[in-house]
C-alpha cells in the first residue's frame, strides 16, 4: 500500500524570524492522495486538508505543541544536502492532523497525516 518515497522532518520549532527549525529530516514510505477532506482537529477546529497520506512511522507531536512537523513527497536520498534541513525549500507541506489506528488484531497501525 505504501508505494512512495517521502521525507519527513519532525520536531519543528520557530526560528524566531518567522520561520522554523527541525531535526533531522527521516526517509518514510508513504502513499499520498491529494483530495480536499475535512477533518477535526483536537482542539475541536474543522480543517480543510490538501491531501491525505499514509506513512509507515508513527509521527511525533513536538513536546512543546508546536506541530507534528512537515513531509515531503520526494526522496531523502534526492534532496540537496545544501536544503536538507530546510523542509520549505523542498517542497514539504506541514502536518496538521495525524492519527494512528491499529488494526482489530491490533497488530498493526494505520498512520494517516493530513496537510
């Protein structure tokens, strides 16, 4: 089901010059459908996505709440070192809902971003 190469950048954090900062960015295999959905957020706010995608890694919500970080639907391994770290320079779309559901075995989980 998982077809796609992406990259995945967690942990973003403002810059404080109005952009952001993250960690390391994470090969993650990915299968992105671009159609718009609404979606609730958790603080009860209705979202209109661009797309939704399925990733094979759970995502991480920042400690400090500032976002699930931003994907890409390009390759780690095509990405310039020279932008490596900087997610808005390759395209990437940040992350506004994510959630994981397992199966009814509970064996394993369905990871579903939405941008």
């Amino acid at each position: 089901m998982l077809t796609s190469d992406g990259t995945y950048w967690p942990s973003p954090k403002p810059d404080g010059f109005g952009g952001i900062t993250t960690s390391v960015p994470v090969a993650v295999k990915t299968r992105w459908t671009e159609k718009q959905e609404l979606v609730k957020l958790a603080d009860g706010r209705d979202l209109i996505s661009i797309a939704k995608v399925n990733v094979d890694l759970d995502l991480q919500l920042t400690k400090t709440g500032e976002g699930w970080g931003w994907l890409a639907n390009t390759a780690l391994t095509e990405i310039p070192a020279a932008i490596l770290t900087n997610p808005l320079a390759n395209g990437a779309f940040e992350i506004k809902a994510y959630r994981n559901l397992p199966t009814l075995r509970g064996t394993q989980f369905l990871r579903t971003a939405w941008l």
